[in-house]
C-alpha cells in the first residue's frame, strides 16, 4: 500500500506553479533585444531607397521619354454642311438622292417643273428679236434722215442759183422785180427744208449714235431679260457643288416649294475635324502644329487618328452663348472656362475610317514642342470658289444666234 502511493504523479500545488512562472529570466535572453531596432531601421531605409528610385524613374520617363500632354474627352467631330436651296418657286417633279448616299460633284439632286421657265425664257427671245429688229429701223431712220438732208441741200443749191440769175437779169431788165422776189422766198424755203432736214437727222442720230446693233442700250436690256429667263429655266436643275453624304432630306416629290426653302444638305466627311474644348488651364502648352492622337467610341482604342492643332478658339465657350453670362451682376463664383482647339485631321485615315459630324472622341496633344505659334496664320479658303451662274458659253450663244437671225445687214 505503501508502495502504491509512492508510485503515483505528485501534483503539484498552485504555489508551486505561480513561483515557477515569476522566477527570473535566464540571463542570455537580454543579449538578443538590442538587434531588432537596428534591422527596422535598415528596412525602412531600403524601402524608400525603392521608392525615391520608383518615383526619379517615373519621372525621367514622364518628361523625358514620353514628353508632357494635354488630353479632352471634352471633344466632339465638327463639318461642313452645304445647304441645297432652292433659288426660285417651282414643283419638285423629280429626286435623285436620299439620307446616307454618296453624291459627286454636280451630280443632279433635284429637278422642277420648267413650263413656267420655259415660256419666260421663249418671251425673252422673242423680245430681244423684236429690240434688235427696232434698232434696224432706227438705223434705217437715219439714212432716211440724211437722204432728206442731201435733198433739202440741193434745193437750196438750186433756189440760190435761180436767185442769182434772176438779179443778174433784172439788172439788165430782162426780169421784172417780182420774180427776183419770188427767187427770194424760195431760198428762205429751201433753207428752213435743210435746217428742218438737219434737225431729223440729229434726232435719227440719238437712237443709235456710238453703237451698233448689239451695243445699242435697248438691245442690251432684252439681252439682260433673257440671260435673267435662262438663269431662271437652269435654277430648274438642283446640283450638288460638292462631293459628300446627304442629310435632312425634307423635300418630297411633287411639293410646291418656294425661293429660298431648304431641301436637303450634303455633307464632305472628307474634310471634317476636330472641336475640342480644353480648359484654360490646360492651354499654356498648347501650340500650332502639334501633333494630336484621336480614339473615339465607333472604332474604338485600335483605330488611332493623327492630327495637328490648327488653332485656338478667339474666345470661351460662354462668350459666344446665345446668352452669355453677366459677371458683375450678383454673386459670383470662379468657374474654369473651356475654350474650343479646332484639330485638323489626315485626310487618309478619315477616308479609310470615315467619321461622322457630332461624334465624341477623346484627344491628346503632345506639348513636348512649345516653339510653334500661339494664334493660326491667315485664313485660306477651304473650297474652290464656284462659278457665277450667268447662263455660261450656252446662253451667249443663244443671244447671239438671235441677234444675228433679226440684225440682218446693219453694221
């Protein structure tokens, strides 16, 4: 029994436990405290040697190798739109082009009912005939007039030579005095036919004098009416003067339509650019000529467009509101202003990927060069001028065919 006890796992008591815990701790344990604070210290200088590095990298590479920039999605497709008008009344009888198509240059849009225009233009005609052949008479009025003249010349010529042998007889008394009277009158009448005679042919001369029959100011005034008939009967004929894509077509087969009424519009997506509208604190960098990238949402960021700045708006956007904002009235409050950059874009890549007017894009101007202008040069003009619409080689033709068929032979 006594063994049995000893044999047992003596437990031990609380105090023992709690004495064994409190004891002091070994002496070699102090010797290792002092090498933490000295390993904390060397991380954390690595770590901002690492970031001092990260940070002197980035920026070599932001200003040096990639350069400074300026970037909008505050940017939208701008473009031309030639308004197709019609210049005088008429009835739309035919319609050669719808929204979305593809037109050429000159290629007929619309056609009105010419019947109107084509009698005016047959009135004209007949007019200037019925002028030139008035001139002929006028002419003729002056040879008439001279002929009376050389008439009345010789009379007078005659009466004064019977004078004259009338008082040569009477001095001889050959002739009595009445006869010389007689002689007498007849030269006073002969004179006052050649002063009359006179007066006919300077009045003949007033039609036509310094002209001929196509210079003759009532020749000119029916060709004026017909040139102005035959412009009229071309208006019949809408054209397109440039190449491009219609849109806000309104015009309808059969409408009546009056002077100056819109019909549709077309649209060169050859020569569209870009309106973007930086903020004026972006604008300090930004030159003429520098080199722009383009992405925009149809293509996506694959298809990239390359332009330049062609130059900065003359003023904000706000200046040129329909109501532009009044400052010195009431409370104010500093808003950045954006101010439109127009981009010019290669017209390559907008004929392989055209775009369309209203489109957002994003834009980025490389800043990198400053050296460029800040206001653009002179303004060139962006189209070739278009003809005058005077009837052309056709109508003079036409005049003169006319002239020529009632002038007969009169210089």
């Amino acid at each position: 029994m006594t063994d049995i006890v000893q044999d047992l796992p003596t437990r031990e008591t609380p105090a023992d436990t709690v004495s064994e815990h409190s004891a002091p701790p070994s002496p070699v344990a102090p010797a290792t405290e002092p090498a933490k604070p000295n390993t904390r210290r060397r991380l954390l200088i690595v770590v901002t040697l690492i970031v001092v590095l990260g940070l002197l990298a980035y920026a070599v590479w932001a200003f040096f190798l990639v350069g400074r920039s300026e970037s909008t999605d505050d940017a939208y497709v701008g473009g031309d739109t030639i308004a197709i008008t019609a210049r005088d009344p008429g009835t739309v009888l035919g319609l050669y082009a719808d929204d979305t198509q593809r037109v050429a240059a000159g290629q007929t849009l619309v056609t009105l009912d010419p019947a109107t225009a084509d009698v005016d233009l047959a009135a004209a005609a007949a007019q200037l005939g019925r002028a030139v052949r008035g001139v002929r008479g006028d002419f003729s009025q002056v040879n008439s007039a001279r002929a009376e003249l050389a008439q009345a010349q010789a009379e007078l010529a005659r009466a004064r030579n019977d004078l004259s042998r009338r008082r040569s007889a009477a001095g001889e008394g050959a002739v009595s005095g009445e006869e010389v009277a007689h002689a007498v009158d007849s030269v006073k009448t002969a004179t006052a036919s050649v002063a009359l005679a006179q007066s006919k042919v300077a009045e003949a001369n007033t039609q036509v004098q310094g002209t001929d029959v196509r210079s003759n100011p009532a020749v000119l005034a029916a060709i004026a009416d017909y040139r102005r008939a035959a412009i009229r009967r071309s208006h019949m004929t809408l054209t397109t003067p440039v190449a491009g894509v219609v849109a806000q077509r309104r015009v309808q087969i059969g409408q009546q339509i009056a002077a100056g009424t819109p019909l549709m519009a077309v649209v060169p997506l050859d020569r569209v650019w870009i309106d973007a509208n930086f903020r004026e604190t972006q604008l300090a960098d930004l030159r003429i000529g520098q080199p722009v990238t383009i992405t925009t949402d149809t293509y996506g960021g694959k298809i990239v467009y390359h332009g330049k700045v062609a130059g900065l708006g003359a003023g904000s956007g706000n200046a040129f509101a329909l109501l532009p904002p009044q400052n010195a009235s009431g409370n104010w409050i500093k808003v950045v202003q954006r101010v439109p950059v127009r981009i010019a874009l290669d017209p390559r890549e907008l004929s392989k990927y055209p775009l369309r007017i209203g489109l957002s894009v994003n834009a980025e101007v490389d800043t990198s060069n400053t050296s460029g202008p800040v206001l653009g040069g002179q303004s060139a003009q962006p189209y070739a001028p278009q003809s005058s619409d005077d009837g052309g080689a056709a109508v003079d033709a036409q005049i003169n065919a006319i002239i020529a068929a009632n002038a007969g032979r009169v210089r």
